[in-house]
C-alpha cells in the first residue's frame, strides 16, 4: 500500500503471478489452515479499506485536483486489501462442495486463456481493432468494454479447447508411452546397466511396474 515501491509487480508483468504462486504455496506447505470466520474477517476488512479508500482520494482529488492516479491505487490484485479479499475468496470456495460441469471447462480452460490473450501478436491485435482511448470516450463506454472483454475470452476459450481437443488425439492419447518405449528400448540395449540409468525417472503413470513385460 506504499506509493513508488512494486517490486516490479506491474499490470504486464508475470512476476504477479509468481508472487500468488509462491504465497498460495506457503500457505499450503507450512501455515495453519485459516479458519473460515477469519476468511470472512479478511474479506470484509478488505473491502472497507478499500471503500474507504476510495472515498477518501475521491474527495481528496475533488478538493484539490491532485492525484487522481490515486484513486485506483490499491484496486490492483497484488495490493493488500485485493489480495485479503480475493485469498479469503478462494479458501471459501474451496470450502465448497460444489461440481459443474460448464465451470470446470472453463476452469480447465482459464491458464490457457490468459497465455493466449498476453501473448504479444494477439494481444496487440485486439487492442488495434479496440482502442481503448476511443472506447472511453464513447457513449456506451461500460457496455462496450464488457462486450471487448467477452469475446476476446470466448475467442482464447474456443483456441483452448481446441488445443486441449489436439492433445488429447496426440499426446495425451496414451500418458507415458513415450518413457514406456524409451525404458525398453534402454533395457533391451544396455541391459541392467540402461535399466538403471533410465530407473531414476521412475515408471511412467501407464506402466504396471512389470520390466518384463516392457522388454517383451
């Protein structure tokens, strides 16, 4: 929440989302498991710091006319009381026993979405057909950010699935095929000693554990 510290956490910058990672992570593997009335604590004291927030640089830009930029300061993912809310977001949904089969499509599809629309040629194509100094200064300024946010993401979905349908007749058609005929091929061309040099990676998830039968 300190102005001209980022730690090179920018808008455009995957070190966000390193720093969840690493922090999802943490609480993970070493911390105790937040109760869920303090995930409600986080989450509301989140969203008051903000509104307060808010509020507060509103009227302090409308009394002086200075640091409008602080307005939107903190209503980044990586600022605190975003990260309060959205961590305590996430612990109460896991919380909940919950199965669609539409949201875990779109679950599945939600990483591959966000690589494909920060990749740099597709990011710079939407953003020519949709400048956005033209889409603020438009009549329907909301709605037409909405509409541009909602096929840009139906468009990276449909390319998703449609890697995830091409992997599915190609690599991923048989898991472990590929370290199944290596693991052979090292047995049945070093022997003992090719079986323990390749032995290190383990036995594929499609090996029954049968050496024999992989050499055969």
């Amino acid at each position: 929440m300190i102005p001209k510290i980022n730690f090179d956490l920018t808008d455009k910058s995957v070190f966000v989302f390193i720093y969840w990672y690493i922090l999802l992570s943490y609480y993970r593997w070493h911390m105790k498991k937040i109760s869920t009335r303090q995930c409600w604590i986080m989450l509301g004291i989140g969203a008051m710091t903000g509104a307060v927030w808010l509020l507060g640089t509103n009227l302090l830009f409308s009394l002086t006319g200075r640091m409008p930029q602080m307005q939107s300061f903190i209503f980044r993912h990586w600022r605190l009381p975003m990260m309060m809310m959205g961590f305590a977001i996430f612990l109460l949904v896991m919380r909940t026993e919950f199965h669609n089969r539409l949201i875990n499509t779109l679950a599945s599809s939600a990483f591959g979405i966000f690589l494909i629309h920060s990749y740099p040629p597709i990011l710079l194509s939407w953003v020519h057909y949709n400048p956005l100094d033209k889409i603020y200064q438009g009549e329907f300024a909301f709605l037409h950010a909405m509409a541009v946010v909602l096929y840009v993401y139906v468009a990276c979905l449909l390319l998703d699935l449609i890697r995830q349908a091409l992997f599915r007749l190609t690599i991923d058609r048989r898991r472990g095929a590929c370290f199944d005929r290596l693991y052979a091929w090292s047995v049945h061309r070093f022997g003992k000693r090719g079986e323990h040099l390749i032995s290190v990676a383990g036995p594929s998830a499609g090996s029954k554990g049968d050496d024999s039968d992989l050499v055969d």
